[in-house]
C-alpha cells in the first residue's frame, strides 16, 4: 500500500571526498538529537563504518541507502522503513554529488538518492583554496542537473573573517544561501586506518566524545533553525515502506521456504548467532530483521571474548570487520575456533563475509583461525574497492545456482586459492572471475551484500538453521 511520508530531510553532498561531508552530517545528526529530535540517520552507498558513527549520535540503527545493490526501486522503501516516526532525516552522501557506480551514469550517487527521496541538498564545500571562484564552483553543481536541488552551502576549512567574508559575498552574487561556516581546526578525533575510520565498536567511548565535539562544531557553525526550515520543504514521500515482514516475490533460483516468507507455525525458533565485537563490525542492520521476521532467534556473540557459541546454535552469520587487527588475538581463542570448525563440519550453515571468510580460512598473516576452509589470508598493499555483479556457481544455504545478485567488494586483503572446488561466486561484471568457497553448509566470500535486495536469502538460511534442529 502507498503511503505518503511527511519527513523532514536532507542529504549532505559535497563536490568530493574529503570535503568534510561525515563531520557535517554526524555533527547535524548529534545537534539536532540534543535539541530532543528524533532523527533518522542514513548513508548513501554501501560504507559500514560512518553508519556506526551516525547511530552512536542519533540512538538509531544508521542504514544505508544503495541503489546499486538494492535497486533503485527499494531506496525509497528503506528510508521510509528507517525514518518512520522521526522527527528529521539525515543522509550523507558518498564520494562527489555526481559520482555513482563507474560507467553506470548516475547509478548509485548521491545525486540519485537525492533524486529518488525528493530531498534539499546541502553541499559541503572545502573553500580552504578558493573566495569567489567557489560561486562558479557550486553554480556549476546547482545546474548540471536540474532535478536536484541545491538547497544550501555550508563552507567548512574557512580561513579567517574576511576570507568569510568573500565567500559569502561571492555565493549571495550567485544567489546560494549560506547555511553554516566552519573554520579551519584540527580534525576532530575520528582516527583512520587503511579501510577509512575506526569503527565505534573499537573505541566507543572515544568516538563518543568525537561525537560530541562534532555537534559542538556544527552547533557553533552552522544555522540549525535554517538548515531545518530547509528540510522541512522536502514534500511527502510517496512510496510503500520497507517490511522484513511483507513476503517478497522470490527471484529465479530461490524457493521460498514456509509459509508467507517464514518458519512454519509451532516450531521453536532456531538459534543464529551473528558474530560481532570490535574484529566482526559491518553489518546491515535489515540482515537482522529479516532473520528475525524470518522466524530465527538471532543472537550476538564476540569472537574476541566468548568461547563457545551461543547455546543452541544452528546458523552461524559471520560478516565483515578487521579481523587483520586482531588476527593474535582471534588465533588465541582456541576454544571457539575449534567450536566454530567443529559446526561447519557437522554440516551447519554458515554464511561468511569477507572478514568472516579469513577467519575460517588455515590462517590470516601467519595465526592460525578456524581451518574450515583450505585456504591462507595475508594483509596486501593493493585495496580491493568496486560494484560487483554476481551469480551464485554452486548450490549453498544462501542461495541456489544461477541466482543474480549485486554486491561491493571491499578489502586490503588477499585470500590463496581465492575460490575452492565449489565456488560461490562467478562475477560477471566489471571482471569474469570465481571467487569463494561452498562446501558443506558453508558460504563463504569476499563479496558484500544487502538482503534487502532479495529477502529470500535470509528466509532459506534460516530455513537451513532450523533444519538443525
């Protein structure tokens, strides 16, 4: 059923990376929650770890909107899912406005989620280098597509008062509001690594105070009451949201298992328990709930602390993360790895991503891991970044051959062999390669995906689970 949503929102784009988009975006989500708004945060694209960031200033799960792996048909649903009974929504866009999937056009920008959510456009720009050359600059974003909305700039790395004054000068020529400033300051804490920020669940209460000092930056900077009155001319969205619970047509090569997308009625809920803690961080937050609305028992375990795993455990979802930074400490818990093999050779299902499929590998720089998988992982120099399309190569608990889904590959790793005898994945675009390992109840890949494109993933992986029992 249609529905139409009233949501006050924005999305924050800037002319590249690098331009302060996350402070931005994080420190109006923090602000705007200390005014006692409930704001939905989201994130254009498939990035894990800014989510984090956006939900430790809102109390909100933070969700991604990618329509490359989702389709741009769904990014309306899953932000009216994520914002429904909020007060204010907050999107922060990824890469430059116009950047979206290469050689896709405009797939998967934050141009097109702007386009698709009918939302106002803030841009960020860094006037660190430039006075009026910045009204040619964001003239030339306001104009190259006529359907997005330029609603406002905030100028951030401002040098000085008359360096101020140019800008706004220069920008109230070319007719753009200025919704904020802010000067040039040392970075606010946010600590990076070779895959971009540090995760909030590797320094929480240090991301917290991060946090806070981002709300006082844009707080101090920036014009909330405008930058809301802005938001609050985004008109109704008209789309049906998002449910974990609505059953979904299932694509060529799914069944879809039990009744209405779920476990049969008057069964006991399997157990699945999803790896989490500092090493296992990325995660989509609709995997949960559609496990959930599946009909499992989902629960979390740190691979980091716990030795055993959960009690009843019949699926076992290990995602990605940075398991390369706690490689030692994940080789000394023997005793859930030894738990951990000892499932996937009694045939469990187990579904591993990217930092999930070092550690079931021999061993990850030299530590032993799990040793399900015949295979060695080792930190590389070369980043492993892009839109992958796939096709599942061998039957597992996740899907069936032939089925077609879409996913990111994101990664400073190398896995060798990088696919066992049954692979599962054959990526058909941008590269014809195999890539990964089936083998009993384990699937196991480098490759990123978002079950909200095809909800049957998790209904025949808990259908699996409960096989188990």
């Amino acid at each position: 059923m249609v529905t139409s949503f009233p949501i006050p929102r924005l999305v924050i784009a800037a002319p590249s990376s690098g331009s302060g988009k996350t402070t931005v975006a994080t420190g109006l989500m923090a602000a705007f929650s200390e005014r006692g708004l409930a704001v939905s945060p989201h994130k254009a694209g498939p990035d894990y770890i800014d989510p984090g960031y956006h939900a430790l200033a809102t109390g909100r799960p933070g969700r991604n909107l990618d329509a490359f792996m989702c389709g741009p048909d769904l990014v309306a649903p899953l932000f009216a899912h994520g914002a429904a009974g909020c007060d204010l929504a907050v999107v922060e866009g990824v890469m430059g406005l116009y950047d979206g999937a290469a050689g896709r056009g405009e797939l998967a920008s934050t141009a097109q989620v702007a386009k698709l959510l009918r939302a106002p456009v803030v841009l960020v720009v860094d006037a660190s280098s430039q006075s009026r050359s910045v009204a040619a600059l964001v003239h030339g974003f306001a104009s190259f597509d006529p359907q997005v909305r330029l609603g406002g700039v905030i100028l951030n790395k401002v040098g000085s008062d008359r360096h101020e004054v140019m800008l706004r000068e220069a920008l109230e020529e070319a007719g753009m509001p200025v919704l904020g400033v802010l000067r040039r300051a040392p970075q606010v804490a946010t600590p990076s690594r070779h895959l971009g920020l540090v995760p909030v669940a590797e320094r929480h209460t240090d991301a917290l105070a991060s946090v806070s000092a981002l709300a006082a930056q844009v707080r101090a900077g920036c014009d909330l009451d405008a930058l809301m009155a802005l938001a609050r001319t985004a008109p109704p969205l008209e789309c049906e949201a998002w449910s974990p619970h609505r059953p979904e047509a299932a694509s060529p090569g799914f069944e879809a298992p039990g009744s209405e997308g779920g476990l049969a009625a008057g069964g006991a809920a399997p157990v699945i328990a999803v790896a989490g803690g500092a090493a296992f961080t990325f995660s989509y937050a609709e995997h949960t709930e559609l496990l959930t609305a599946a009909g499992a028992e989902v629960v979390t375990f740190d691979p980091l602390r716990d030795e055993a795993l959960p009690p009843g455990t019949a699926g076992l979802v290990i995602g990605g993360g940075f398991p390369e930074m706690y490689a030692p400490e994940l080789s000394a818990n023997e005793p859930l790895r030894a738990a951990v093999a000892a499932f996937a050779a009694a045939g469990g299902p187990v579904a591993a991503e990217c930092a999930g499929l070092l550690y079931l590998g021999r061993s990850l720089d030299g530590k032993p891991m799990c040793g399900v998988l015949d295979a060695d992982a080792r930190m590389s120099e070369r980043l492993t970044l892009g839109y992958r399309e796939a096709v599942a190569v061998s039957d597992s608990a996740l899907a069936r051959a032939g089925t077609r889904l879409r996913g990111h590959e994101f990664h400073r790793t190398v896995i060798e062999p990088g696919a066992g005898a049954a692979p599962a994945w054959g990526f058909t675009h941008p590269e014809r390669r195999v890539e990964g390992f089936v083998q009993q109840g384990v699937h196991a890949s480098y490759l990123h995906t978002h079950w909200a494109a095809e909800p049957s993933v998790a209904r025949r992986f808990t259908e699996a689970a409960a096989a188990r029992r």
